[in-house]
C-alpha cells in the first residue's frame, strides 16, 4: 500500500491551493467588480475593501444605464435571452444532424468520405471574414438577414464540424462486435444506433455539445453584421456599456457574470453526464 506522509500530504494542499487561486483570481476579482461603481474599480492603488452595491445588476435588468452623461437605454436581458436561444438551438439541430453523420463516417466506408469530412472540419476553422460578405449578400438576397433562422443557420455550421470530428472518434472507440451481437438478437439498425452507440457515446456527445454551445456563445462577427439590435446575442449588445462618459466597467463586470451563468450551468449538467459515459466506457475496445 501506497504510504504518503504527511509533508506530502501539505506539499500537496499546498500546491492545489495556489494552482486554484491563479485560475480563480481572475474569476473573483470580476465577480467583486460587478458589485463596485466605477469610482472602487478605478481606484488607485486598487483595494479589496468597497461598500458593495447592487446598482450594476440593477441597471442591467431594468435596462437603465445610468451615468454621469444621463440615463441610457439597454437591452441586457433582451441580449441574453437571445444567446441562449440562438446558441441552444443551434446546438440542438447540429446534433440532430451531426451525430448520425459521425456514426456514419465511424462504421461505414464510401467514396470521397474522408474528403466529405474534411471538408465539413474546414468550415469551423475558415476565417469569418472569408465568407461574411458573399453570406450577407446572399441573406439579403434570399430574405434571412436580420432573422433568428438566419443567425441558427450560420451558428449550426459553427457547432456541426465540432460535433461530427468529436463524436466520430468515440464511435469509432466502440467495438462493432457489441452492435452485432445486439442486432443478431433480432433488433434494428435504428434500435441498435439508438440503445447501443448512442449512449455509449454519451461522454463524447456530451463534451462536444458543451463546446459547440460555447463556441455559439461567443460568436460575435455574425451577429453584429447579420442581426439588428432586436436579435443581437449578449456579446455584441454589450457594446453599449462603451458610453460617452466612458466605460461603465461595474456594468461590464455584472454582464459577465450574468452571462456565464447559462454557460456553467450547462457545464455542471453536463459533467454529470460525463462521469455516467466513463463508467459506460468500460466495455469498449
């Protein structure tokens, strides 16, 4: 048996303690930001000590930005409602489309498949820029500009690559011989995709939509030329904490807070999840 004494044992605690803080730090001191006006951030020298105040959370739910060059309209909330929506559905229709077609490209073997793929990975990693002027042209053409289908059609083609490369590599992990020997018990193609593969591939769909939906979150050069302020996401409506009399960094700071939420909320059911597929994963290979 493995003995470890207790210096180690403190060696360790104290090693995890100061990886924690230099990861965490930053994370805190946005979250002790968002409860400071502008005069305790700017502050110099800074400090940890402040009258805390709920006036920036406030501001962005009520959708008044108050500040010294007067009150402001802003629409925060309409903002994040529209990132869960367009990131949400994106993802959804992405691995509607995308984990059949991984588990295509894992079992089966056609002309041109590896082409077919690559070509679908390159999507995700061609600039933006490349395609923003003929897309904005052909939306404008075809009626999509300025539409929440408009902005999932693009967002899915952002999740979809992801999708398909991650989840094809956990199909392929699986051994065909647990699908035969489930279909030689009678039972379909569709029933053997649907109770055998996929939760099998549970952690892989699992991890791939989580980082698509982030990925979704954080677009911003589609949004902000494909959508008007009425379907902008929370990453171009935060432009207009920049104001006249200048950044409202308390403002900026309880966005951000507010706008990760859905995001870890997402990532704390997701790793439920992850920790049900490894158990799954000891039957592979």
């Amino acid at each position: 048996m493995e003995h470890t004494s207790t210096l180690e044992k403190a060696l360790r605690g104290t090693l995890i303690t100061l990886i924690l803080v230099f990861f965490l730090f930053p994370i805190l001191w946005i979250f002790l930001m968002s409860f400071q006006t502008n005069e305790d951030i700017l502050r110099i020298p800074p400090s940890p000590f402040f009258t805390p105040t709920l006036s920036n959370y406030q501001a962005l739910i009520t959708g008044k930005l108050v500040s010294t060059a007067g009150t402001l309209d802003i629409a925060f909330m309409r903002n994040l409602w529209n990132s869960v929506l367009l990131s949400g559905v994106s993802v959804a229709v992405a691995l509607v489309l995308g984990v059949p077609a991984a588990y295509a490209f894992a079992r089966y073997k056609f002309p041109l498949s590896e082409d077919i793929a690559f070509t679908l990975l390159s999507f995700r990693f061609a600039p933006p820029l490349l395609v923003l002027l003929p897309l904005t042209l052909y939306y404008q053409q075809i009626g999509l500009t300025d539409t929440y289908v408009g902005l999932i059609w693009v967002y899915q083609l952002i999740a979809l690559p992801l999708i398909l490369w991650i989840v094809r590599g956990y199909f392929e992990d699986i051994s065909p011989d647990i699908e035969s020997a489930y279909r030689i018990a009678g039972h379909s193609w569709l029933k053997t995709f649907a109770r055998i593969a996929v939760p099998l591939a549970g952690p892989g769909i699992a991890a791939a939509g989580l980082l698509a939906f982030i990925f979704c979150w954080n677009n911003f050069v589609f949004a902000l030329v494909l959508a008007s302020a009425e379907k902008q996401p929370v990453t171009v409506g935060s432009l207009a904490f920049v104001t006249a009399s200048g950044i409202q960094y308390g403002q900026i700071a309880a966005a951000i807070v507010l706008s990760i939420t859905p995001t870890l909320a997402i990532a704390l059911w997701a790793q439920r999840y992850l920790v049900e597929g490894l158990s799954l994963g000891a039957v592979k290979g």
